[in-house]
C-alpha cells in the first residue's frame, strides 16, 4: 500500500502491524505489512517511524540509500534535503543498499547517519535539541537556533508553495533564532526583514527579502 503527502501537509498514520509512521511534506512510500513481513520503502521525502514491538517480523525501510532494520525503535529517515537516518529510541542496524544485507553499523539513540559528499556513510552524534528541532515540523513548526537566513528560507521553502528568496548576500548569511509556523513563510520574512534592516516585497507566490532602502 502506498501512503503520500503533499507539500506542505504531514500526515500520521497507523499501519496494520501497529506502527505508527508519520509523513513529512512531499512524501511518498510504499509498504509491505503482512505477519512475516514488514517492509518499508520511502520513495520521497521522510517518514518518522515508532515500531511496534509486538511482532516476529523485524521492521525494514529502505530508501535509495540506507537500508534501516528495526525490533522496536522510533527512527527518521529522510531523502531531502539529504539522505540521514536518526534514531530517538531503542537502536537500528543501518546498512546501505547496495551492500544487500551486510549491515555495517548499530545506530542507537542520539545517533546519526547520514551520506557524505563523497559517497560515505558518515555517523554522529544528535543531541536531544538537535532531535526536537529536526521533528519540529510534526507539530508544525520550524526551530531554528543559529541557521542563517538562507538556510531557513530554503526550510520553508519545502513547507510552502509561497517561496521565499533573499536578494541579498548579507542578509542571507546572517543568523537566526526562533519557533515559527511551518505555514506562516510571510511570518518569517517580516522576523528577519525588522532584525536586520530588511523589507519584504510581496510578489504573489514569491516573498523577496531585500535591503531597506537608505
């Protein structure tokens, strides 16, 4: 069965073996779910999963990338704006692709994978605000604590059919901090236009920052 969103929708769902998965905006995935079986492919975008323990069968997702193989964890995985797995709870054994079934490393919780520029798989560590912020979008927000100007358009951009541009190159490299409605991108562009001297000009389906004028 397949479940999507659309962008700017995220949607949360219980498949038949109890799990509950939680779609992130422009997604698309595909799932196996029978007694012997659970298999997961995310074909776009993210999904956030809490697995159900209550089941023989281990709880499989792929994406073009990573293969994640689960008993009972709540994990992220994502293809945009970059391939990464996290993991919130219980561990994951995380291998890719196109190694087949050679898993090459245990993610536990407050661990991070994610695909290097160059092809490698690079694991970290997340903190717990790292976590909250990356999931911000489950309950309709946006956390940002220190992502440039561009950085956060760009987030929006993905929430929003209104984009968000930044005319200039010292406005887009500072700084921001703050929660914002996933869905409010004018919100936003007002915030950094009176932080730092800006304007916005309201272009239909575009909101261009801009320098105010002297």
């Amino acid at each position: 069965m397949a479940y999507s969103t659309t962008v700017g929708e995220v949607r949360r769902y219980r498949l038949p073996d109890g799990t509950m998965m939680t779609l992130d905006t422009d997604s698309r995935v595909e799932t196996l779910i029978e007694p012997s079986r659970r298999e997961v492919k995310v074909v776009a975008g993210g999904a956030f999963f809490e697995v159900d323990p209550h089941s023989t069968a281990s709880f499989l997702v792929t994406d073009a990338e990573f293969r994640v193989q689960a008993a009972a964890a709540s994990f992220f995985i994502s293809t945009a704006p970059e391939h990464r797995v996290f993991v919130t709870s219980g561990h994951v054994d995380l291998g890719r692709v196109s190694q087949g079934n050679n898993d090459a490393y245990r993610l536990e919780r407050g661990k991070l994978a994610s695909l290097g520029r160059d092809g490698t798989t690079r694991v970290s560590k997340f903190s717990d605000d790292l976590i909250a912020r990356n999931l911000a979008w489950r309950e309709g927000g946006i956390s940002l604590d220190g992502e440039t100007v561009l950085e956060a358009a760009q987030l929006f951009n993905r929430y929003n059919r209104r984009q968000i541009s930044v005319a200039d190159v010292g406005l887009a490299n500072e700084e921001i901090v703050g929660w914002f409605d996933i869905d409010q991108p004018e919100t936003f562009a007002q915030a950094v236009a009176s932080a730092f001297n800006g304007a916005v000009l309201d272009r239909e389906n575009l909101l261009q920052i801009v320098p105010r004028k002297k």
